[in-house]
C-alpha cells in the first residue's frame, strides 16, 4: 500500500516533469532522477522542491539539498516520509 | 492577432513605448491579461496565448501588455519595481478601454484594482523570490561555490541581484518580499483548470484542455 506521501510526491513529480498519466506510478525506490531526467535543471528542482513544501506542508531548508537526495525516488520519497514525520 | 503599442509611464514622469499583444476587433468585451513573471511568463506564454485565441472565437477581445522590462521591452529591468508595474498596468487598461482583467500567477500582485476579473493560481512575491533565490543557489553549488538565501537578499536589498537571468534591482527585491495578490478578484485554482500547472514544468509547454477550461471560467464569467 503505497503512503499518502508516496502518492503526493508522484502526483508532485507527474506535474513538475509532465509526465502522461500513470508514468509515475512506475517509479521504484530504485528509479534514477537529478542527473538521469535531463528535465530536471536547477530552476526545474527549485521548483520540484518549493512544491513539495506547499503541497507536503513541510520546510526544505537549501543545505538540506544535495545530490544524494535527488538520485533515486527512493532517497527522494524518504527524504519526504522523514520530513513529515518531524513536522 | 496583432502587435500594439501604449504609452507606458516609467519612474521619471515620463512615457515610454511598450508593446502588447492584441485580440482586438473593436468589440465591447474587453479582457486585459497581466502576465505571470520571469521565468513563469515564459513556460505560460503558450497557455496565455491560447486563452486568447479562444476568447476571440468567444467574441471577447484581449490585450496582453509587456511590463517594463519584461519580454520585448527596451527598459532595463534592474530599474522597475512592482508600483511602477502596477502604474504601468493601469495605463494599459486604459488606454485600451480594458472592461475585465486576468492576472496569472505573479500577475495577479499587479492587476488594475477597478477592474473586475479573475487572478488564475496567483503567488506571492515572497515565494517567486525564494523559488528564484533557492535555484540560483543550486546551480552555484555546481560550480562549487556557496550561497544562502539570507546572505542573497540581503547582498541584493544593498545592490541587486541576478536571479535565472534576470537582473533584480534592489527596490524590487525589497517590496516584492512582502507584495500579494491584489484583493477582489474572483480566484481560479489549479483544480478547476485540470492537469498540472504549466509553469511547473522544466520546458515551456501548452495544454488545449486546460487552455479550453480557462478560457470557458473567463468567458461564462464576462457575459454574465
């Protein structure tokens, strides 16, 4: 059963990266993003970021970003699940 | 549609040319559009220009001005700031007799208060200004060098700031922090437009399902 947060962050990544309807749903822990997504820049991360704290009601502060983070969905959604779980 | 150009005021009492983009047969119905800023007016451009194209088979003519500084205009955008632009989006309605107003995005911190309209996903100056400050940060953390948002604002509050391309000038940065939609307008969400929003995306793009529902919200709304 996936976590609401799990749903959140594929209906945020679909918007973000305009992917067709259920291409997210195919995301595992294991799928590659920052660096495998040539889509992803870093005005596009800005933004991925900025709406996972408006639509996961949580703070990303910048230092808390870095590569590790953006590599796979897994780490991403992690990152999120953690996020929310302190907030 | 077709090119137009106003008279548009600039911060020393005088007027400069600006351009517009223009749906206008002349007709009674007439809807000017405040664009979103930066970097979102380029990836909405396409939606915006959409939206018109549909209102013109409506039988409603519209007007999207550049604001100063902004897209085809010849002033430098480090000098403007957001009365400026609201002076500025005043004279456009008037002199193109402008009867109803949309401001999309950032836009909506901008539209002509009199007029009636509608303010599509509206910001705050406050999170474009983090958005644009946290991107700039990401991509000087490639090249090896550290930022943060607080020593950025307040580097750009003493001399400006360039921020994914666009040179800010420090009044701007200033009273963009704490700038808002303005009040009274009716407010169209995301969620009745469908889909996700454009100006999310990495890459400009267009949408026809969610050009048509904007469009049917601006339509139904001005023939009432």
């Amino acid at each position: 059963m996936p976590t609401e947060t799990d749903q959140l962050l594929r209906r945020i990544l679909t918007d973000v990266l305009g992917l067709k309807a259920g291409q997210a749903e195919g995301f595992t822990a294991e799928t590659g993003l920052f660096g495998h997504l040539p889509e992803l820049d870093s005005m596009a991360v800005a933004g991925l970021l900025t709406e996972m704290e408006d639509r996961l009601d949580i703070m990303i502060e910048d230092d808390e970003i870095d590569g590790e983070l953006l590599e796979t969905y897994g780490s991403l959604l992690a990152f999120a699940e953690a996020k929310r779980a302190s907030a | 549609m077709t090119p137009a150009a106003w008279p548009c005021p600039t911060p020393d009492g005088g007027s400069a040319e600006e351009y517009a983009l223009c749906c206008d047969r002349g007709r009674a119905r007439r809807l000017l559009i405040v664009p979103a800023l930066f970097d979102e007016a380029n990836r909405l451009r396409r939606l915006t220009v959409e939206v018109m194209r549909r209102l013109d088979g409506a039988g409603i003519d519209s007007i999207l001005p550049d604001l100063p500084g902004c897209n085809e205009s010849l002033q430098p955008l480090e000098a403007q700031t957001p009365m400026g632009w609201r002076a500025a989006m005043a004279a456009a309605a008037a002199h193109f007799g402008a009867t109803h107003v949309l401001g999309i995005r950032g836009g909506a911190m901008l539209t002509p208060g009199p007029l009636p309209g509608w303010h599509y996903a509206p910001s705050k100056g406050a999170s474009i200004l983090r958005q644009l400050i946290r991107a700039r940060i990401l991509a000087s953390r490639e090249t090896g060098i550290s930022e943060s948002q607080d020593s950025l604002l307040e580097q750009g509050l003493a001399k400006g700031l360039e921020l994914a391309g666009f040179r800010l000038g420090p009044v701007l940065l200033g009273e963009f922090q704490g700038l808002t939609p303005v009040p009274g307008a009716r407010i169209v969400d995301q969620d009745t437009i469908g889909g996700g929003g454009l100006w999310l995306r990495a890459d400009p793009g267009e949408d026809r399902d969610q050009a048509d529902a904007l469009a049917a919200v601006l339509a139904i709304g001005i023939a009432a």
